[in-house]
C-alpha cells in the first residue's frame, strides 16, 4: 500500500530520518548518495523507512 502522507509529515519524516543518518545511523539502502538529507527522501521514496505517523483522528 503506497503512503499517504502530506507534504508536512513526508519533510518531518525525512528530517528525522537525515538527522539519524547525520549522526551515524545505518543507512537502510544501497545507494550512491553521501547527503544525510537525499540518503533519507530515496529511502523514503522506497518505502524502506519504519515511521509511523500517528495522526488526531487515528486515535
């Protein structure tokens, strides 16, 4: 199933997501980039990231 989410929780994952890489996390892909920041959105354009987004109405 692909993602839903908005623009604002797709940057807020990203976001979190480089932060972890900058500091050292494992990269979860195979991938040519060296950014923090474009390591996270090609993991997140493969759907390889494990974010949930709790949303208000989710509850």
């Amino acid at each position: 199933m692909p993602r839903t989410d908005n623009r604002y929780e797709r940057a807020r994952i990203i976001g979190a997501r480089a932060l972890q890489v900058a500091y050292g996390a494992p990269v979860l892909i195979d991938t040519e980039q060296t950014e923090p920041i474009l390591i996270a959105a090609e993991e997140y354009d493969r759907d390889v990231l494990p974010f949930t987004v709790r949303r208000g109405y989710d509850r």
